[in-house]
C-alpha cells in the first residue's frame, strides 16, 4: 500500500523538518528531535530514510537508518540488533500491526507518525546508547510480543492461535511465576516481564482452565 501525504503533511515537514528531502515515495535527511520522559531531555539526532510504500499488512511507512549509527549502538551496548528493534531487512519496527491503528483509527498523519512514534523510538535508543538501559520496555519479539498483547486483550485467544502453535501455547501455559522468564533474562517470570506474567495466567483459565 502507497501512503498518500496530504497538503497538511508537507506543509508540517517544511516546518518542523526542514532537513528532509522527499522524491517520490522515499523521504531522505537528517532528523532531529528533542524528547522529555520522566525528567530525563534527550537530543537525538540520525539520518534516515522513509519510504511510504508500507510492508503488507502495515498501514505504517518503512524506516531505515541509513549511516549504521543505530547498529554501532548495539555493538557498544553487546546486544543483538534486533534488541534495538531493527528487522532482518534493516528497518525499524516502531510499532506492532496490531497496534498501528490506534494511532491512526482514520487517516493517515504524519505529524502523529513523527511525534507518537518515529520520535519516542530515536529518543529510546539514544537513552539506551547513554544510560546502558532502555528508558521504558517495548514489546518482545515474535511469539513474546504475541503474548503480550494478549495480556492487554489487544488481540483474542482466536487471534493467539492463529499466531502461536498450540504445542508453543501449551508449553508457555506449564510456565509459573517463580520459573525463569521467558525472556531469558534468567530472572524470575513474576519480577521481569509483568505482561507475560499475566499472559501465562489468562492462558490457565481461559484456554486451559
């Protein structure tokens, strides 16, 4: 799907991002962006590219960062870079399908992409770079961010299912909060990832209960 930009859009881009370059369907440049979370002000500051043909399934722009900042990053930090949430084609996953229409229940905004998403996520990995750990915890990946939103009735067990094996459900359902978490954080279920706590109990009574 091709995202149309409105009037609205350019014109908010002129103004807040001068820096970029829009040809075509690609917006290529420099953003730059000055966030606030809990107290903590974070200039950030990487080149990019935003190509507003969307992955299938996506209502959402694709978005590389084009200079391998964000990869040096996760060299620094030793973690995998699919950690800082960059997918096996190189772009950034700011926010999962499932989701993306909360953002937009209409139409498309490219002020909200920029402010609600694109933004949040440049500040969290430049807090990550600064301070050795994630301002907030995003969703996990794969089956994990499934469970997730389950816990946050953001998708249906029918949903989960289509998702998730019954094999994968039925194991993830033996877990219990003292156990290691499935994370493999190694730390205990009940004092790691909270959502996935809750997954693994509504999992209990609704489907196996």
């Amino acid at each position: 799907m091709v995202i149309e930009l409105k009037k609205e859009d350019l014109l908010w881009l002129e103004k807040n991002h001068p820096n970029l370059t829009l040809e075509g369907k690609i917006l290529n440049g420099q953003v730059k962006s000055y966030r606030e979370y809990n107290k903590v002000a974070i200039k950030s500051k990487y080149s990019l590219e935003i190509n507003f043909q969307a992955k299938q399934g996506s209502i959402l722009p694709q978005v590389k960062e084009i200079e391998g900042k964000i990869k040096k990053i996760a060299e620094e930090l030793e973690l995998p870079i699919l950690d800082l949430h960059i997918n096996n084609d190189e772009t950034i996953c700011l926010c999962i399908y499932e989701k993306e229409k909360d953002y937009f229940p209409n139409n498309f905004s490219i002020k909200i992409f920029f402010e609600e998403l694109l933004e949040p996520y440049l500040y969290w990995v430049t807090f990550y770079q600064k301070y050795k750990k994630p301002p907030w915890e995003g969703y996990a990946h794969f089956d994990l961010g499934y469970l997730e939103l389950y816990a946050e009735n953001n998708i249906s067990i029918e949903n989960l299912k289509k998702r998730i094996s019954s094999e994968k459900l039925l194991t993830y359902k033996r877990y219990k909060g003292h156990h290691d978490c499935l994370c493999g954080s190694k730390k205990k279920l009940k004092k790691c990832h909270e959502l996935l706590y809750t997954s693994v109990y509504k999992l209990k009574n609704e489907l196996y209960g």
